[in-house]
C-alpha cells in the first residue's frame, strides 16, 4: 500500500508538468513573417481561430495546410483564421519554398521553439518529443478551448475534426435560463 500511495502523487506531478489546462487564455505570441512585420496572435481576438504549428518540411504538416486551405476559403467569411507557425530549425530559411508549393491563403511564420513550447505551455521537463503538426482552437474571447499533439488521433480524419471544432465554437451561445418563478 506505502508503494502505491507514494507512486500516485508522483503520477499527479508528472501529470501536471505535462498537460496544460483547457480552457486556458491564449498567452502572447508573435510569429515572424517573410516580408513583413511580426503577427501579433492578439490581432485576431474576436475571431475563431485554428492555429496549427508545423515543421515546413514535415509531409503531414504539408498534407494539412492543403486541407486547410480549402478550409480557410469556406470558413473565412464566418470570422474564422487560420494561421500557421512554423517552428523547426530551418524555417526561417524554408519558409519561401513552402508558401510557393502550398500557396496558403492565410498567414503563415515561425518562431523558435523555446517559444511554441512556452505558448503550449509544455514544461521542459517533460522530455516527449512536440510532433506536429499540432493544433489549437481559440474562442473569440482569446480562450484555448482545445489543443491536439501531433500524436492524437485528430489527425486521422484532419478535415471531419477541425470542421467540428470550428462549428463547435461558432455555434451560437445558448442563453442562461431563467430561474423557475415561484408563486
């Protein structure tokens, strides 16, 4: 019993180290761009957003921008964004052969990884590797409402997921009921 009362507060903090709370505020980020100025993740507070964080030479994360793209152009005009940062090593100097390839029509950067760990709020004690692509929803109110690693099954079936997701947070809010009246 002692080794098992001892393992279980072990297990929590591991736990805790590792997972991020959801709902959760969508701290500060700032994601370099190609010819132009740093985006501000804050420019977009009001709006839905889906942001993926890629590797710009990972197959999957290529894969998916081209399901995004048809994505953004239905999901746009209902106040979602899209945006992807890119986070390996060389995305800086990858960058320009991937927007030429995959043409997404919403705004893709990088940022180091030291900052997409912290913005996850993946603790670096905990040694798993950060696949990708991994995914975030926020709410108009700047709320992290999901988060997927990479490793999940979301990305099995990519476009079903984010389109429930996405629906999910743009369905209208249901309006606090009324207290029953008493006589």
């Amino acid at each position: 019993m002692r080794l098992a009362t001892g393992i279980l507060p072990l297990a929590v903090l591991c736990g805790a180290l590792t997972a991020a709370d959801i709902p959760r505020t969508a701290s500060a980020l700032s994601i370099n761009r190609l010819n132009g100025p740093p985006l501000e993740l804050s420019t977009y507070r009001g709006k839905v957003v889906a942001l993926t964080f890629i590797y710009t030479t990972c197959t999957h994360c290529q894969a998916l921008t081209v399901t995004l793209n048809s994505l953004a152009a239905e999901y746009a005009p209902r106040g979602v964004q899209f945006v992807e940062c890119a986070f390996n090593a060389d995305a800086e100097t990858t960058m320009q052969q991937f927007l030429d390839r995959y043409h997404p029509p919403f705004p893709v950067g990088w940022a180091t990884d030291a900052i997409v760990r912290s913005f996850l709020q993946v603790s670096y004690i905990d040694t798993r590797p950060l696949y990708v692509p991994h995914m975030v929803f926020i709410d108009r109110a700047g709320m992290i409402r999901d988060d997927y690693r990479g490793e999940g099954d979301f990305f099995l079936k990519p476009e079903a997921n984010i389109r429930a997701e996405l629906e999910k947070l743009l369905a209208p809010k249901k309006p606090a009921s009324a207290p029953p009246s008493h006589p």
